[in-house]
C-alpha cells in the first residue's frame, strides 16, 4: 500500500546511513572487506525494515485504520493488482472490437480505484463489493469468454453462453462505474461543499462592497 516514493525515499535513506556506518567504522577500526560488507548489509536491512515499519504506521494513523485492517486492506489491494493483470492479458485473446473497448474501460477504471485506495484506505469500505466480487467475476468471466470465443466449432449452445457473457459483462462495466464513484463520493461531497463555503463567502464580500459603496 507504500507509494514509489515511500520505497525511493526508505532505500535512499538506508543506503546514505549504511555508507556512512561503514565509513566510520572503517575509519575507527578498519573492520576489513568482508566484515564492512556484513555491516552495511546488516545496517541496510535493518533501517529499511524499521523506515518501512515507521512509514506503514504513518499510514495507519493517517488513515484512522489498525494494523490488522491495514494488513487486510492491503492483501485485497494485492490481490485486486493480479485480478487487473489477468484483464490485461486477455487483451489479445478477445475477436470482437468492442469486446476489446469493454475491457480497456473495464482495467482502466479497476485501476483508478485500486489507486485511489491505495492512496487513501479509508475508501475501501466504500467500494468492498469492488474488490471482494465485482472484479473477481470480471475476471472469471473474461476469462469464460475468451476460451470460448477461441473454440474452432461454435454451435447454438456456445453461442448463447456467449451472448450471455458478454451482457453480464456489459452489466459488470457498468456496476465498476458506480463502484469507482462510490470511491469519489467522500471527495465529491468535500468539494460541493468547499464550493459551498466560497460561494457564501464570495456573496458576503459582495455584501460588504455594497454597502461600503466600493462595488463599483
């Protein structure tokens, strides 16, 4: 759930702490090749374990969520990553130009979503059904579809089951849509209203100039 920057700047740090223990060591007591090689390393994991534990907890307090919740949250972002790598492995699989289009849409606003909760976990408990089955069944089905599609004989019964799958899809897409603006809905109603709060303050500014007389 960590951020590139979070793993750049923890790398960055431990690297920078690590050099400079060896240096000192080496220059208070030339401690040799193989033993300065084990203290970096040993310094190099330590301080990156303890900066990823510190940035993890900064996380959690953030977010007002406890270590387990973090850890489930977490796991169910995982999971939701492998789910949207299987989605882009089908692009190639599936003949249908508009099936392709589906499933474009369908991985890019599965991203958008797993972003956001990555960013800001609290929003997980927006979008659950997201993450526990929405995008699971995407999957399964997409999957379904294109090994059926890919059959050499299609008789009325695959046919069927592939009219059939590509509504449900359909309905899937559109169910992803409502999940992603579930997710942007604590956003959507901050900025109605800080929209709110400018708006009154704009009309009492306006107030005040009249009456003052400097409106013009």
């Amino acid at each position: 759930m960590l951020s590139v920057g979070q793993f750049l700047s923890r790398h960055t740090a431990s690297l920078i702490l690590s050099l400079s223990t060896v240096s000192i060591a080496a220059i208070a007591a030339n401690p040799g090749i193989f033993l300065g090689g084990l203290l970096f390393a040993g310094t190099y994991a330590t301080s990156t374990t303890l900066l990823k534990n510190s940035q993890k907890k900064k996380v959690m307090q953030l977010a007002g969520i406890s270590k387990e919740e973090y850890k489930h949250i977490d796991s169910q972002i995982s999971t939701a990553n492998k789910h949207i790598q299987s989605l882009s492995q089908n692009y190639l699989r599936v003949r249908s130009v508009a099936a392709f289009k589906q499933l474009l849409e369908m991985t890019r606003i599965s991203k958008n979503i797993v972003k956001m909760v990555k960013t800001d976990p609290r929003k997980f408990y927006n979008v659950e059904q997201f993450f526990y089955a929405h995008l699971p069944s995407a999957v399964e089905l997409t999957d379904k579809y294109t090994m059926l599609s890919k059959q050499p004989v299609k008789d009325k019964e695959i046919q069927i089951t592939l009219s059939k799958t590509r509504e449900t899809l359909t309905d899937l897409n559109d169910t992803i849509q409502i999940d992603l603006k579930d997710a942007l809905s604590n956003d959507i109603d901050h900025l109605q209203m800080e929209i709110e709060f400018a708006n009154r303050s704009t009309s009492r500014r306006k107030e005040q100039l009249e009456w003052r007389g400097d409106d013009k």
